[in-house]
C-alpha cells in the first residue's frame, strides 16, 4: 500500500515512517524524499511488496512553503545551527526581495547547505560540519519551476515563499542565496512542503492511502484481464498490446494490484520491470479460487 504521510517538525523522516510503521502494524516499510527534521509535510510512505516500488513514483517537482528572517546566518542555512544575528542595519525592502527573486529564478545550479545529506568520500556531509571540520560541495544542477513572494514584512523583515523545484533542489539554499542578492543573509525558520509529483497534503491530514495509482507514477494505466494475468504469468506478450498506444509508459494492474511497467514502440511492447513476487502471489490467490 501507499500513504501520504504529514511528518511533524522536528523528528526525522526515518523516526516519523518507523512510528507510523509501529502504529499500524506494519512490517516493511519505505519513504520516497526526506525531509530535513527541521521541515515538515508530505512523504510519500510504500508498505511491505510496494517497498520496491519507490523508485518508479514520480517525483521529480516538489512544492513547498517556506519563511524565513533576514538579517541572521547559520551554517546550516536554518535553525539547525548555531544561529548569528548579523550587524547590517539596512533593512531591506520588498522591492530587492522581488528583484532577487526575478534573478533566482534563472540559477540552473546551487551550493548545497555543508548541514546537508551530500556525501564526502563515503561520510555525510553534516556528520562533517558537526565536528567543525572543512567542508567543501560541488554546486549541484537544479531547476526552479516556479518562485513567488507570497508575504512580506518589512518591520520584522521576514518573508514567505511558494516555489516548485526540481528533485534534489535546497530550498535552504534558495533561501540563502536570495538573502545574498540584498547584501545580507537569513536562515528558514519555517518549510513546509505540501506536494511531491502529483501527489498533494494539508496540514489537516495525518496520513492518507493513495490509490490513484496514474498520478503516483505519472503513467498511464492498463488493466489486466484474468486471461492476460496467466499470459503475463507465463511470458507471452503477443496478446496483451491489443490496446496500448505507442510511446507511452504503462503501469499493468490487475485487481489495483500493481504487477508490472511496461513501454510500447514501434508496435512493440517491453515490459522494463515485472514484479514477480507480486504477481505469483495474484496467480496463487486465483489459482486457489478456482478450485473452489
């Protein structure tokens, strides 16, 4: 099964899927996209078989709302950190804010924060930080979809934002170099991030079941017949393309389970990854059934 699941500020991914894990008695279980302990909002979780799945949900854009202070710098680009507040009295006003933005927009590439996941001959980059040591990361590509100031405020000179990034992108970053752009800095002191791919949360929701199973992988669907379960089953493909279109990505299920991707060229259908133990499982289930 698949869950979108709201983690809490402060706790970390890993803590928050192994509680949801113990509370619903699961055995197995997987996430797509950390959050920092520090941010809060979706994950997608996969329980049990559709562990292996996770590498083909889509998740290539995320969206999040972010808030940050200016005037203030951590290393860690957030409150994770120790904290400095700078001496630079000039307050900065909505208009350089927007000007910055106009400018972010077209970076392709960023520095991620030295409190990052990124690895430095095998060792965690944070681990690194943490003892002080020197730290040094190659920019990383990055696309920023979209970007808006959605609040501002000139007395506290704190600010709001709506973006949509590319996988892999740091909003801290983001939050950072746009600080830079007028002459300061400032640290995020609040993330939220409410969309992965097609798959959307609200702060109401605790934890939900996904079954739409097109917008989690961003393909198309084919169900299967039984007769095409048992083609499948005994790999014959000749007919199971009656009806699929050419260029298209698949996704092949059978009673919403989910049994194999698959891709049509040239009147030719590939099937990229069949889940086996998934499907002999179906094929025991029916077979049961039918002596009854």
């Amino acid at each position: 099964m698949f869950y979108k699941l709201y983690k809490q500020k402060n706790i970390s991914s890993f803590n928050a899927i192994k509680q949801f894990a113990k509370k619903n008695n699961i055995a197995k279980i997987g996430h797509c996209g950390t959050l920092d302990p520090l941010a809060k909002g979706l994950l997608i979780v996969a329980t049990n078989e559709h562990t292996k799945l996770i590498d083909y949900i889509y998740a290539d854009r995320k969206s999040y709302i972010v808030e940050a202070k200016l005037h203030y710098s951590s290393q860690s680009y957030d409150e994770g950190s120790d904290v400095i507040k700078l001496n630079d009295t000039n307050n900065v006003t909505k208009d350089e804010i927007l000007s910055a933005i106009s400018k972010i927009k077209m970076h392709e590439t960023q520095i991620p924060p030295i409190y990052s996941a990124k690895k430095i001959n095998g060792i965690r980059s944070y681990k690194l930080a943490r003892k002080n040591l020197d730290v040094a990361l190659n920019a990383i590509k990055i696309k920023i979809f979209d970007l808006k100031l959605i609040d501002f405020n000139f007395n506290e000179q704190t600010f709001k934002l709506s973006l949509e990034v590319s996988k892999g992108t740091y909003v801290r970053t983001i939050v950072h170099d746009l600080a830079k752009l007028c002459q300061t800095d400032a640290i995020v002191t609040d993330l939220y991030r409410f969309k992965i791919g097609n798959i959307e949360i609200n702060e109401q929701e605790e934890f939900c079941e996904i079954n739409d199973y097109s917008k989690l992988f961003n393909v198309s669907l084919y169900t299967l017949s039984k007769k095409e379960l048992y083609v499948l089953y005994n790999k014959k493909l000749v007919n199971l393309n009656n009806e699929i279109a050419d260029n298209k990505h698949y996704l092949f299920t059978y009673k919403n389970e989910i049994i194999a991707f698959g891709q049509k060229n040239n009147g030719e259908l590939k099937l990229t990854k069949i889940f086996y133990a998934i499907l002999q499982n179906i094929i025991t289930k029916e077979t049961e059934n039918d002596k009854i």
